[in-house]
C-alpha cells in the first residue's frame, strides 16, 4: 500500500512539461504503481528523475535507456498503459 504523502509526491513528479509523458505516466501511476513490486516502484521514482527529452524518446521506442534497470521499469509502463482494460 502507498502511503498519502507519498502518492500525492509521485503525481506531483509525474506531472511532466509535455502532453505526451502526462499521458503516459499518469495512467500508470494512478492505476498500475500500487500493483507493481517494490523495486519496480522504486525504479519509477529513479525513472522521474530523467530529463522529459529522455523519456519521450524512451516511451516513442526511438531510443531505450542505457541503464538496464530504467529499460526495464520503461517496458513494464507501456507493457501496463498499452494493455487492455481489466487485462492486469
């Protein structure tokens, strides 16, 4: 279970400068983080502190991280937001 305080810090991290990542990482924080392991929410809290640029070439596929474990948190947010609803 994620604490308040602690939600309301993500969403205010997630809320980004572009549409685009707003449109990704606010569905997954506010229907997928809770159900995600513990690393896994960790390494979202490590992903909000890359640059929009990085992210938005990130969730396009143009371009995928160089650190191992961000590739891995990137796939399992569009795994999440691109599944269908009720599907996980």
């Amino acid at each position: 279970m994620v604490d308040d305080e602690k939600l309301k810090r993500l969403m205010w991290h997630s809320r980004r400068g572009m549409l685009e990542l707003d449109l990704v990482l606010m569905p997954f924080l506010e229907k997928y983080y809770a159900t995600v392991s513990e690393e896994d929410q960790a390494l979202y809290e490590k992903l909000l502190e890359e640059e929009d640029q990085d992210l938005f070439k990130w969730f396009l596929g143009k371009e995928q991280p160089e650190d191992e474990s961000l590739r891995h948190i990137v796939n399992v947010i569009i795994d999440c937001v691109r599944a269908p609803k009720g599907s996980r």
